[in-house]
C-alpha cells in the first residue's frame, strides 16, 4: 500500500507539473492559431501561473496541520482535474489563464503536503528513493505529452489533448481517493500546531523564530539558488544551442528528448543512491553534476558535448527537488515543522526561478552570448557545493525524525 501511495503522489506530480504547467507551453502555437491571443498574453499567463505557484505553496502550509496533507493533496489532484477539463470547454483566454493559474497554484498544494504524507508511510531510510521518484513525476507528465501533442496538435485538435490529460487525472484522483481512505491519510496528520500557527501565548514563551535552525536557513538559500541557476539553465537551452552554436532544430530535439528521458529514470536512481550514501553526499554529486553541464556549455559546446551536458543536467535537475524534501523530512522534528519549512523553501526557490530567468535574459542581451549565463550557473553549482558541505548529517537526527515502523 505505501509503495502505492508513492507511485500515484508521483503520478499527481506529473499531472500539476506535467499537464498543468507544461502542457501549455506545447501547445501555445496551435492555441494562438485558434482563439488568436498574441504573444503578451502567454507572458502574463505564465507570470500569473507563477505567483500563483508562490501564493499557494504559503497555504498549503497553512491547511496541512490543519486539515492533514492527505486531504489537501486529494482535493487539489480533484481541482486539477476539473481545471484540464474546463480548458477545452471555453475560448476565453481570460477564463483559460485563471485555469492555468489554478492548475499552478496546484502543482504547489500537492508538492508541499507530500512532505507530510511521505514521513507517515514510508520509513525514514527510503525516504530519499521515495520522494526521488516523487520529484521525477514532472518527466512523467511531460512524456505523455510529447506522445499525444503529435497525434491530436498538427491536425487542430489541441484541445482533444487537454481531454485526455484530464481523463487521466481523474482516474488518477478517484484511485487517490480509494487509496488514502484506506491508508488512514484523510485523518488530520499532525496532532500539533505548524510553528507558524502556534499560539501567541507559547510564541511569547519558546519564541517564534525558534524552530528556524542554522540548517533551515541553509536549506532556503540552497532553493533560492537551485531555482535561480537551473530554471535559466532550462529556459534559455534551446536559444542557446540553436541561435547562438548554431544546431539545427533535430539536434536540438535530441537533447532535450535525452533530458527528459533520462528524468523518468534518474529521480528513482538518484533517491535509492541517496539512501545508500547519506542525502548530503549525494547532493554534492548532483550539483558536481550540473556544474560539469554549465562548464560543457562554456568551454566545450561541440558536437556531441551538448548532449552530453544535456544528460548530465538531467541526471541531477530532477533528483535534486526530491532530495531536499527527504533532507528536510529527516532532520525536521515534526510533521509539521517539515512542511512549514518546505513550503517556504518553495517560495525560495520560486523567487530564485524568476530573478534568474530576469538577470540571465539581461546578461546574455548585454554580453550578446550565453556562455556568460552559463558560467554564472557553474558559480552557482559550486556555491551549492559548498553550501551543501555546511547541512549537519542526517544520522545524527535519526532518533528525533518521527521515524515510522514500516516502509
């Protein structure tokens, strides 16, 4: 039943992500081509998805203690796929943007919570393997897209698309359902307030910064790096390799076929490595890793090099946002604390997405190259190393992690 509960978290992952964030980017040519929205409106959409991202990562760590993380993940897997279901139905891109930003907001109320559901079913030794694979459900969603944009996109039918996403959500939904009642996940999952919800009187007593430790604010300045460094590692790819190097658009495909078929896998490999190795030995490995990609991109980017730092940020972009949850839910000294703690580090790395992709954008506009985006990520890639070295070993929080008796 756990290992149950991880592989359809892990399909709710690739629904929000995959689907409600992803999917629209496929699709923006076809959807201009029919209800005729220019260009400015895919940018609002996607500033809008953001915020709502941001926004909703603070309430889920507000409802989790109240509510339990199961509930909240169930009824935001039922709004997604009620969300993918309406965007077919309606030509109004005001209407179509609320639903994208609904879907976002999504994406944040399941990724959030799942820290609280992951440290009741699953024993504090595999939780790296567990919420690594979580992690990859975004390659997942966006696989499944690639299969069915091709078939339905090219002949007009973009929105027979959001049909199928959303069919697949709802079943999805309805096994969540089936699946957590039985587990006993839609009863409340802390007894005890989240430390941002204490009352004033105990605040006034313990102090209501107590809880942030040295480790918590290391955590948050690595998320704000990891979004500021791998979102423009991303974002600017195809640019890069295209109108700068000078690939043509097969070669360019590879690559990013090459990202995301090794991200179907490499969440899994990373999390069951990092249950062998310690999650802090690992991390330094998946940051060594991006650092070797944005070196390639800077001094070697020929041939099939590109390729290769393409797999190379793969093997450590989708890993990474599973193994910081693990590390938190390790060494966080409750249920609640974990997702108070992780709900801001989401908003961290959020904000680091957006000021990365604006400074990188304005670096390679006044340099006229992306090498120097590039190696402005590499920089960040040994910060992360060094930040990384400075968390405590997980080890030593064994007996205070609220460790449950089966896996």
């Amino acid at each position: 039943m756990n290992a149950a509960i991880v592989v359809l978290l892990t399909g709710l992952v690739g629904a929000t992500f995959g689907f409600g964030i992803y999917l629209f980017a496929q699709l923006v040519p076809d959807m201009r081509a029919s209800l005729g929205f220019d260009l400015s409106w895919v940018g609002a959409i996607t500033a809008s998805g953001q915020c709502g991202y941001l926004a909703a990562a603070l309430l889920a760590a507000w409802l989790t203690p109240r509510i339990g993380g199961g509930r909240v993940i169930f009824v935001s897997g039922v709004v997604c796929a009620v969300a993918l279901m309406l965007i077919p139905l309606t030509d109004n891109i005001l209407l179509i943007g609320a639903l994208l930003t609904l879907l976002a907001a999504s994406a944040a109320t399941i990724f959030v919570p799942m820290v609280d559901v992951v440290s009741k079913v699953v024993s504090w030794r595999y939780r790296g393997m567990a919420m690594g694979l979580v992690s990859s459900g975004t390659s997942y969603g966006v696989f499944v897209n690639s299969l069915l944009v091709p078939v339905y996109a090219p002949q007009g039918e973009w929105r027979m698309v959001w049909w199928w996403v959303g069919l697949l959500t709802v079943i999805m939904s309805i096994m969540v359902l089936w699946t957590f009642k039985r587990s006993g996940l839609f009863s409340k999952a802390v007894t005890e307030p989240a430390p941002a919800a204490v009352a004033p009187a105990s605040l006034k007593r313990s102090g209501s910064l107590a809880w942030i430790k040295p480790w918590v604010l290391i955590v948050w300045a690595m998320n704000f790096l990891m979004g500021f460094s791998t979102f423009a590692f991303q974002n600017y790819l195809s640019s890069y390799l295209r109108s700068e190097l000078g690939f043509d658009v097969s070669y360019t495909a590879q690559i990013w076929a090459a990202i995301g078929f090794v991200g179907m896998f490499s969440g899994l490999a990373v999390g069951m490595l990092s249950d062998r190795i310690g999650l802090r030995t690992t991390m330094v490995l998946v940051f060594l890793s991006v650092l070797l990609a944005a070196l390639i991109f800077v001094f070697q980017p020929t041939g099939y090099w590109p390729l290769v730092a393409g797999v190379l940020f793969s093997l450590a972009f989708y890993p990474i946002f599973g193994l910081i949850p693990a590390y938190v839910s390790k060494l966080a000294s409750s249920a609640s604390m974990a997702v108070a703690i992780f709900a801001i580090a989401n908003v961290m790395q959020g904000t680091g997405g957006m000021l990365g992709n604006y400074g990188a954008g304005l670096l390679a506009s006044h340099s006229g190259s992306f090498a120097g985006v590039y190696g402005v990520i590499g920089v960040v890639a040994v910060m992360l190393v060094a930040l990384t070295l400075t968390l405590p070993g997980e080890a030593r929080h064994v007996e205070t992690a609220g460790v449950p008796s089966s896996s």
